[in-house]
C-alpha cells in the first residue's frame, strides 16, 4: 500500500537527555509546519522530569498531527553498562531496546515517508530500518565540526593496523579533517572517547563507519555559522560516500515548550526581575541540563560573578538528575556569600525557560558549557557567550564558537572537572565577553544570518521543501 499524496508521514526517535530531545521536537515541529503526520517514539521512563514535561507539552500541542508511542524499555542491569552517568545508561539501555521498535513501526496505520531518529541509535537501528521501505536519517545533536570529526574517525580507524583500534592509541597530537583549515587538538576530543573500552568509544567506533549507510543527516547548524564544515562534509572531502548533511539550523524553540501560566515555576519571578534591568546589562549562567556543578568551585563562581560588577541569572545545578533531591544552595555556599550573591544577582536551582532568558533584552552575554543547542540558542538572540567547556563534545563546540566569532574560550580553564577556576579569572573573562564590542557586532551579525536562514524561503525552508517533494515523489513511484 503506498501514502495517499498528501499524507508525508516521519516518525521520530530520540534518545536521553533534554540536549536530544529539544532537537528532535523542534525538527519534528519543522516537519508539522509542513503539513506533515508524525508518529513520536519516545523511550520511557525518561531520564529526567524534564524531558516527560516537554513530550507532554509537545504531544498536547499537536494532538491531532502527532501520534505517540512509548518504548517501553527493556531493563538492563546496570552492572553490565560500562558508566556512572544515568544519560550514558540511558543511551545504552535505548540502544539494547531497539528490537521492539520494529513492531512498532509495523504496527503503523499510516505508512511511513522517513524515519528520522537520534544519532546514538546508528548502529543498533541499521538492521531494523533496513527493512523499512522509507529512507532513515539520523539528526546529529552537535556542531557540523563535531560530525566532520565523527565521520572522520571511521578513515583513521581503518589506518589503524591493530585489530582492537582505539583512539587513545591513534589519534596524536592533532586530527586534521580534510576540508577543515583549523584541526582539532587531541585535547578537545570528549574525553571518554580517549577511555578504552568506554561507552562513548565503543559507540564512536562501531557507528562512525555505518554514517554512509544513512539516508541523510540532519544537524542544526547552518551555512553563515559552519558553511566550512559543511561544505567539506557535503562535497565527500570529510569522508567519501557520506550522505546529504541537511544543515536546516537555526532550529529554533516552539510555542509547545513554553509552560503554562501558573507551571510557570520560578520564570515569572526571574523575567520580573529581568524586566527591572537595563538593556545587556545581565549576565546569564547556566552550565547544561547534565552538568553537576562541582561543589568546590561554586564559590568562586559566586565570587567571579560578583567581582564582575554585572547583574547575573545564575543557574545552579547541584544533581546531575532533576528527580534527585538536593541540597541547598546556601549549605554550599554560606549565608554571609549567599546575601552577597542576592544583592546583585538570582539564582535558581531549577530547569528554567532558558529561551525565554536568552530572548530577554536585559540579557547581554551567556557563560555557557557550550552545548550546542545552547550556543546555537544564544546566536538565535545574538548573544555573546564565554563558554567553559564541561565535557563530552563541548571543547569541539568551544572552537566552533570562537572560530566564528561570536564568543570567547578561555582554552587554560580546561574542562570544568579538571581544576577550580579562581573567582578573579572569572570576572575577567565575564567583563572581557560583557564589554567587547567587535564580539557585540559579530553575534548581532550572525543573529541576522540566523533570522534569514530560518526564515520564509531561507535555507531550511527550502531544505525541507526539497526533501518532502522527493518523498513525495518516491512515494508515487512505488
Ligand atoms: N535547557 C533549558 N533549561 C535549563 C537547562 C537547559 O531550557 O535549565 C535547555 C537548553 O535551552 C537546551 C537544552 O536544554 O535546549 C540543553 O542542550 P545543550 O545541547 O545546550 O546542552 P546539554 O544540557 O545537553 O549538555
């Protein structure tokens, strides 16, 4: 049975964490804008109460477009995963499930146009979406820099001659990417991936090779950002045989992920004291949705953030977790420091709205792990960042936001776990990014290639359009 023509039908699977989710429903909100069906397959339990909050905003927002099947997921013994972080053993569990999504996917009443699921998923998926008679894309949830290395890795791999190849050994002192003028230095690369036998590598590994076996990729990233990265990932000088990497960034945030009046939480109170402050005056902190701030440096934080002189939103995470109790801020950090830090600034413990704060005019610059949604969040609203990489991917990130100039690095910070970064070092770094103005231009400049991209008949517009005609077409041929 083939689609009636009107009917383009994707499904969506994406994995742990609010940095996949957020990307997978503002590309599945995209396809809706469309006119497209959806079908969301969403793994439960969540992780976190954050990520069940935005499946539920999203599928009440689209009831009649968007169809939601849960994943009920297998149980794995968490003493044969290889981690100790939950997102991590939330990905493998994801990945030791993924039998049962092709019952799923033949369960369908409507048949399938695309499938379009999370990047961790490559290799486990292969086998099931081989048989779909649909094409399968993976959307990617970092920098276009980030998948030319990713993609990249399966040609050093191979120059390996060992049969067990593993990072640590092969890849030196820089990895340069064909088609990249800057390389990557070994000491950006996430740091797991440099642990043998870790999850993150044996993942790395086993799907950085299976990329070409796609039908595409998509990645929220566009050409005035990362036009280089993309280029070369596109025109086979990353890799050979690579397929289409759609570049249909800015993906911006959607009516559906703003709560209701009244589940506002702390919001209200921090765009009231927002709208008190003048124009760039504030600076936002907010380190990840996964990052456990270290306690031994949150009060030099506190600190930096006052000896800045600036206005500051502080966003404290004390649990890597959100379902966790925690603690009080005030325990950590003393009474007599924790009257200071109110004088000039709030801080709040829980997930807050961050569009909604990097939209606001009193903010003017974003310290920042540098997730890309984040970064790409903060260009949307054209707001310079200083990013303190935490880990994972965020150095590779880091990069691509100071080779674009939209945002500083302090590179001598290192990652966030490695060493307490001293409160004057802070407030140096937060007064150089508030008070730069050749930054100030540059991230005005790259909101506005941002608006235009996103924009009506900007390049993801025409993407998508593209894409829907050739699925509609493929469909008409079968
Ligand atoms: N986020 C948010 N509120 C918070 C923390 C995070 O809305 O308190 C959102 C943020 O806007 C972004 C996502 O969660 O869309 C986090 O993704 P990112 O890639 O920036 O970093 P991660 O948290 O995955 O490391």
């Amino acid at each position: 049975m083939s689609a009636p023509e009107s009917v383009v039908h994707v499904a969506f699977l994406p994995s742990a964490g609010m940095g996949h989710l957020n990307p997978c429903l503002r590309i599945a909100a995209l396809f809706l804008r469309h006119g497209c069906k959806v079908t969301l397959i969403t793994p439960k339990p969540t992780v976190s109460t954050a990520e069940s909050n935005l499946i539920s905003r999203f599928c009440s927002s689209f009831t009649h477009q968007v169809t939601q099947i849960d994943l009920n997921l297998t149980t794995v013994d968490p003493t044969t995963v290889n981690t100790n972080d939950p997102f991590w053993l939330q990905y493998e569990t994801i990945r030791r499930s993924v039998h049962l999504v092709a019952p799923i996917l033949s369960s369908l009443s409507t048949p399938l146009t695309a499938f379009i699921y999370d990047v961790f998923l490559i290799s486990p998926l292969l086998p099931i979406t081989q048989k779909l008679s649909c094409p399968r894309y993976i959307y990617f949830t970092s920098a276009s820099r980030m998948l030319s290395f990713f993609a990249h890795l399966s040609v050093l791999t191979a120059s390996d001659p060992t049969s067990q190849p593993h990072p640590s050994s092969f890849i030196r002192d820089v990895v340069k990417i064909p088609g990249i003028a800057s390389p990557i230095p070994r000491s950006s690369l996430p740091p797991p991936l440099l642990q043998p036998n870790s999850l993150f590598e044996s993942m790395f590994m086993e799907d950085s090779g299976k990329l070409a076996k796609l039908d595409g990729v998509f990645i929220n990233s566009f050409e005035e950002l990362e036009g280089e990265a993309l280029a070369a990932l596109n025109q086979g000088k990353v890799v050979k045989g690579l397929p289409p990497v759609y570049g249909v960034g800015p993906i911006m945030a959607c009516e559906f992920e703003n709560e209701e009046q009244g589940q506002r939480g702390c919001m209200g109170s921090i765009l009231e004291w927002l709208d008190g402050k003048s124009e760039g005056s504030v600076v936002y902190v907010s380190l990840g949705s996964r990052t456990e701030t270290r306690r031994e440096q949150i009060k030099d934080m506190a600190l930096g953030l006052i000896e800045s002189g600036y206005s500051f939103l502080w966003v404290v995470k004390l649990k890597v977790v959100d379902k966790e109790e925690e603690e009080g801020l005030e325990d950590v950090l003393g009474s007599e420091l924790m009257n200071k830090v109110k004088e000039k600034g709030v801080v709040v413990k829980e997930f807050v709205d961050q569009m909604g704060i990097l939209g606001h005019p009193s903010v003017g610059g974003f310290v920042s792990h540098g997730g890309w949604n984040s970064v790409i969040e903060s260009v949307w609203e054209g707001v310079p960042i200083l990013t303190w990489p935490q880990g994972g991917d965020q150095k590779i990130t880091s990069e691509a936001v100071r080779i674009n100039g939209v945002g500083i690095w302090p590179q001598e910070w290192g990652w966030g776990s490695e060493h307490v970064v001293k409160w004057k070092e802070i407030a140096d770094r937060i007064k150089e990014m508030m008070g730069n103005e050749s930054l100030r231009v540059k991230a005005e400049e790259m909101k506005k290639a941002a608006r235009n991209a996103a924009g009506v008949g900007g390049s993801c517009e025409v993407i998508v359009k593209k894409l829907i005609d050739e699925w509609k077409k493929n469909v008409q041929a079968t």
